[in-house]
C-alpha cells in the first residue's frame, strides 16, 4: 500500500471537511444538543458524500460527473431549501434537558441521511477532486488500486475531522443550561437561514 497516498488523501479529507459552513454548523449543534455519538454520526454523512464525490473524480466516471454538474443549479437551490428547512427547525426546537449518552437509533439515521444528502447538493465539489487526484496522480491516469486507496483516505480524512470535532464539543456541552442551549439554537439556525440565502443568491447571479 502507498502510505503517502493514503496520507495525502486522507489531508485532502481533512482540509475539505474542515471550513466552517452549513454542515460544521449543523454537526455543532447536534453534538451539543444529542451528544457526541449524533454528531459525529452528521458528520460521517458528510464525509460518506465526500468519498462518493472523490470516486467519481479518482475513476474518471466522465458521463455521471457531467451529469452532476450540469445539474449544479437544481442541486444548489434544492440544497439551500434544505438548509433553509432545518434552519427553521433548529429555531422553533426545545433543546433537550440532556444530551443523550448513548446512539439514539431514530436520531442516527436521519442524521446520517440529512448530511448525507446536503453534502451532496454541491456537485461541483467533483470538479474540485479530479484537480486534486489528477495533480496527485501527476497528470498519469489512476490505477484502479490507487483510486480506491485515494477515495478511502479522504473519507477517513473527512470522518477524522469530524471525529475531532464531535470529541471537542463533548467536552464543553455538560456546561450549558436549557437557556444557552436555547440561543445556540437561534444562533444556529438564524447562520442557517443566512446560509441558504446566500447560496440561492449566489446561484441565481452565477
């Protein structure tokens, strides 16, 4: 196995998954609302839609990258609606009494499932993994042994971030009351709104 590979790989999951947006957000306030296990869960989905998107770009799937990304707009408006949909939740929730301690197995899957999906509303996120792969790859078309390895590093890059940060959160959410859970709420789900104003905005003028 290429150790360097997986490891640049793995840095590439890492630096995608790292900026805060939409989704760092959203795992956030899972982590501190349903504990470390739901966030962490929110923040696989993210990274399972990482790899999926790093596989078209590694294999070279030319006629299903294009069509994600002539179906970029669609995608994009779908995807702000559906930020602008869980901001609004987040702003009418009650927050919990307490964070739960153990996998709560009908939060995990929507919460997987949400991510998941959302992540994938950026299908121009593919443009971004052929650049990468193919810089990597130093302009040599991948075996296919070398794009598996590829596509697994980033996923375990991504999912390491979130880990990182589901962990991170773990340590301060016990400290806040019903009261400050209620205006991270707000707060979250207010940038949420904003968000999805911003992507439909920066949709509809590009």
């Amino acid at each position: 196995m290429d150790v360097l590979l997986f490891l640049k790989s793995a840095l590439i999951g890492l630096s995608i998954a790292a900026p805060v947006g939409p989704i760092g957000l959203l795992c956030i306030q899972r982590s501190l609302a349903h504990g470390m296990h739901i966030g962490f869960i929110s923040g696989l989905g993210a990274a399972a839609a990482d790899a999926c998107y790093g596989a078209l770009g590694a294999f070279g799937i030319g006629a299903i990258t294009r069509h994600f990304v002539e179906l970029a707009t669609p995608l994009a408006l779908a995807g702000a609606l559906f930020i602008a949909w869980m901001g609004v939740k987040m702003l009418g929730a009650t927050p919990p009494e307490r964070a739960a301690n153990t996998v709560d197995p009908a939060r995990a899957l929507p919460a997987f499932a949400s991510v998941f999906v959302l992540t994938l509303s950026n299908p121009l996120t593919i443009l971004s993994f052929i650049a990468i792969f193919a810089t990597l790859a130093g302009g040599s078309p991948l075996s296919a042994a070398s794009a598996t390895l590829m596509v697994v590093g980033v996923f375990c890059g991504s999912a390491a971030w979130w880990l990182m940060l589901a962990l991170g959160i773990a340590t301060i959410r016990h400290r806040l009351d019903a009261r400050a859970m209620r205006w991270i709420d707000r707060i979250a789900g207010g940038c949420l709104l904003a968000f999805a104003v911003w992507q439909v905005l920066h949709t509809v003028i590009a």
